[in-house]
C-alpha cells in the first residue's frame, strides 16, 4: 500500500514521532520508515559499474539478514561514503535500522529505524536528505540487455549513509507511518490509533439483489476487527465498515482484505484502494488535541452529513477510474473473442493443408504409377550396355537419372544445345517396345497372352545349364534366348521351330 507525505503528517505527530524511554528521559529516538534501494534500481557506484538490482537479488538480501543492523552515518564532505575498509567515526553515527521486509514491487523496507539526532529527524521529516546504502556484494556476468552487472548476491548492508542526493532513484528516508508505531506500541500515536474508525461505501443502481448486498456485508465481516451494515433500501444502497484498530493484526493486510471481500458486489473498489485516504480522521489531532473520544465510533467525515465517498475522497474522480477498469475489461473479452476467432481460422487452415497434403500423395502414387512403364523401358536401354539386369537398374534408379545416363552414353554432354530428353527420344525411336522382349514383325508389340506363350516355349528348349545361367543374370528365358541367340520366342509358335532356330543359330 503506497502512502503519500501529507497522509503521513495526517498519521503522526508533528511529522516525526519523538520515542521517550520511560527509563532516561534523555535518551530520545526518532522513528524512520528506509528503503535503502529499490526493486529494479541501477545504480554506480564507488566501483564504476553500472549494477542492476534484482527483486530475486534483495528479497534473498532480506531473508539473510544482509540489511539487518545496519548504522545510519551522516555523509562526508566531498564524495559522501566512508571508505569501505574503514571504521566509521562515532561523531557520524546518528542512528541504526533493523527488522527489514520485502515489500513486491518496491524492495526492502524498514518501518524500524531510529534517529538520534534531532536535526537530523528535521532534514528527514521536511524530505531534504536522501539514503544511500554501503553494501557488499557479488556480482555476476555483464548483461548487454540491462547495460549492467547484475548482482548475484548481497553479502552485508553495514551502512546507511545519509546524502544531499543518493545514487539509488527509489532509496527514501522519510518519517515513520503512525499505524506501523501503533503496531509496535511505541508512540502516543499508537493510543489515537486503538479506537473504532467507520467506512462508508455505495453503490449507485437500481434495485440490487438483497443477496448480493447481504454478500459485501459477509464478506467484510468475516475480515477480523470489522463490522459492517447496509442501508435497507436496494437503490442507490450504502454500506457501512467499523474497523477495530485494535483487533485488526496488520493494518497493510486489512487493504487488501477489504478490497478482496468488496470484489464482485455492488460495492467493488478499485485495485488503487487505500482505506486509510477514506477513514474518518477527525480523532487522530494532534497529541492533546480535541480528539473524539475512543470508545465512540468516529463520525466519517465524508458520510451521510456530507458528500459520500467511494473509493476515497473524491466520488467523481474514482467512479471515472471504475468505469475506465470496466471499459477495459470489457475491451479484454472483446480481444479474447476475437483471438478465439482467429485461432478457430487458423485450425480450419491447417485441416484444409492437411486435406491438401492427403491429396498431393494421392497425386504423387498416381503418377508414380504412370512414371513405371517410362522407367522400365529406360532401363531396358540401360541394360544393353551394363552388367546389371534392367530390373536392377528400374530400381536402383530414377526416370532422371536413367534419362542422364542414357543420353551420356550416346555421346551427350552439358555443353550440347541439345537436352538429355531430346536424345534419348531420339533412342527410344529406334527401340519402342519395354524390356527388349521385341514385337512382331509388323513392329506392334507382343500381348500379355503372346509373352506368357513365348516364356513357356522359351523354358521347353532350355537346357538344365541354361536354366542356371538365367537364374544366375536373373532375366527372363525370353530374355536370355535374345541376348544368347539372337531369338525372339514371340515369333515362334512351337518348340520345335524355336529349338531348330536356337541350334541352328548355335
């Protein structure tokens, strides 16, 4: 919860509350609340590195104790540390800070630190001093992103030096909160402070449901230390909040719990809250003062009487920021609906590509198919001049591959103007018909019924050590009788007239 300066003169006496102990009247002490550095901060110091301040970095300095103890000195002439090795003088020492918290988005702070000179309390309470601490640390690699070295580690805050202006943007001093010297019970602050305060929230409509205005009460009094009550009418209703100062644990906490038990009702504040800008202050004057008597719940000073508020002093200006929120949220859902839209498109996109890529396989097995015949008759071609067997090479290789093949052995080169297809056409012209099994002597090419009657005529007149040697060059017997004797079976129409045309061509 942020508290500005004028809420803190409101809070406590004369600004600085003076702490006497009861034991030596002489021994007076000034509260302080310190941030020494801030969440985030950048800094250079005395080593001239620039050095980046992590939240992770100071909440673990918190949780060692780093900050713990450390003693305020008043600054030197000149560049305002004491060096780091050295003893501090004891004239400089005007006080010490103890019991740090991390604080989220802000860093650690103290609501415990003492001052023993007057003067000083003075500088601090009228803002004209900063606080610049004396730290050990470690340091990590140089982040070219942040432009710094990070820290890695807070080894020990010894010192807090106070400084016309400190190197850290977010460093403070500046006089303790009144409802942090009611907690420690030090101040005769802390004894305006243990009485009732009244609140007072409305909300603006037409006819809202009991329940949900039976839900805000509920939800408040389940808070401990607060009571609450609603007007009877369910337009334009109101709802009233006693806080017991002196039943409620942490004053900090209780914004939080107020703002969290008002969510979803009629009386929702805004997340920027602060109840202590919308209690009734009129009994915390200053010490001796004609403040309202303890026992009785302080009168709001903006309720009924007056001009109401909700969500602080000034009605107008935080329904403007409720209904900003609301616009917002709404804008939220309308780009969530809209982003939902576009993901729906692009989930139709990709089923259209998947359907599309199913296709092109499709595509792809079909020509496939039709590419096999124009492969086989190449590797026909291929395998006049080769050891392999046309099947070997239909499957070793690709229609490119064998068309290349093919139009380099005819004498083919890459500085032709004629293509490797225009030669191999050009073959092909010569030698129509697949496998070299041949056509008939009117060139048309033998049917599926011709070639199974030529296989059988063709294994009739082999021999047992022909049958071998066509197991051995794995190719038909129609193939090896036109490759050993110059014979096309398909010509032939029985066994005798194709052994007499094997012998006498043997």
């Amino acid at each position: 919860m942020t508290h500005d300066p004028e809420q803190h003169e409101r809070l406590a006496e004369g600004g600085f509350a003076r702490l006497e102990d009861e034991d030596d009247e002489d021994t007076d002490t000034y509260s302080a609340r310190v941030i020494p550095i801030g969440e985030g901060d950048i800094t250079t110091g005395a080593s001239g590195k620039k050095t980046y301040w992590s939240p992770e970095a100071l909440r673990q300095g918190v949780e060692d104790g780093a900050f713990d103890g450390a003693k305020i000195l008043k600054g030197r002439p000149g560049d305002g540390h004491k060096g780091m090795l050295d003893q501090a003088d004891p004239d400089n020492i005007v006080g010490s800070v103890d019991n740090f918290a991390y604080e989220d988005g802000v860093g650690p702070v103290s609501e415990d630190a003492d001052l023993l000179d007057e003067h000083i309390a003075q500088l601090v309470d009228h803002g004209l001093i900063d606080v610049s601490p004396d730290m050990f640390r470690k340091l990590g690699e140089y982040d070219e992103e942040l432009g710094a070295y990070p820290v890695e580690k807070i080894i020990d805050v010894p010192y807090l030096t106070l400084l016309d202006n400190g190197a850290s943007p977010s460093a403070t001093i500046e006089p303790a909160m009144a409802e942090a010297l009611g907690f420690n019970g030090r101040a005769e602050a802390a004894e305006q402070l243990a009485k009732l305060f009244t609140l007072t929230f409305n909300a603006y409509g037409e006819m809202f449901g009991d329940e949900f205005l039976d839900e805000a009460v509920e939800n408040l009094e389940a808070i401990e230390g607060v009571s609450a009550t609603r007007s009877s009418t369910n337009t334009d209703p109101e709802l009233q909040a006693t806080i017991d100062r002196e039943a409620v644990a942490s004053l900090d906490t209780l914004n939080d719990q107020i703002i969290d038990a008002l969510e979803d009702t009629p009386f929702e504040v805004h997340e920027s809250y602060d109840w202590i800008d919308d209690v009734a202050w009129e009994g915390l004057g200053e010490a001796g003062g004609s403040g309202q008597a303890s026992d009785e719940p302080a009168e709001s000073g903006t309720g009924t009487g007056g001009s109401s508020t909700h969500m602080g002093n000034n009605n107008d200006d935080l329904q403007e920021q409720l209904a900003e929120v609301r616009t917002e949220r709404n804008q939220l859902e309308d780009e969530t609906e809209d982003l939902q839209e576009q993901l729906a498109e692009k989930e139709e996109e990709i089923d259209d590509y998947e359907e599309t890529v199913e296709q092109l396989k499709e595509e792809r097995d079909e020509l496939e198919e039709e590419v096999e015949p124009l492969v086989e008759m190449l590797a026909d071609l291929a395998a006049e001049d080769s050891k392999l067997s046309a099947d070997k090479i239909a499957d070793r290789f690709q229609a490119g591959e064998l068309v290349e093949m093919l139009a380099e052995d005819a004498g083919w080169s890459d500085e032709d103007d004629e293509s490797p297809v225009e030669v191999v056409r050009e073959q092909l012209a010569g030698t129509p018909n697949p496998r070299g099994e041949g056509g008939d002597s009117n060139g048309q090419t033998p049917s599926d019924e011709d070639l199974e009657r030529a296989e059988q005529l063709a294994g009739g007149v082999l021999t047992a050590s022909e049958r071998l040697e066509v197991n051995s060059a794995d190719v038909s017997e129609v193939e090896y009788l036109r490759q050993e004797y110059d014979v096309d079976a398909t010509e032939f129409d029985t066994e005798s007239e194709l052994r007499d045309a094997i012998r006498g061509g043997a």
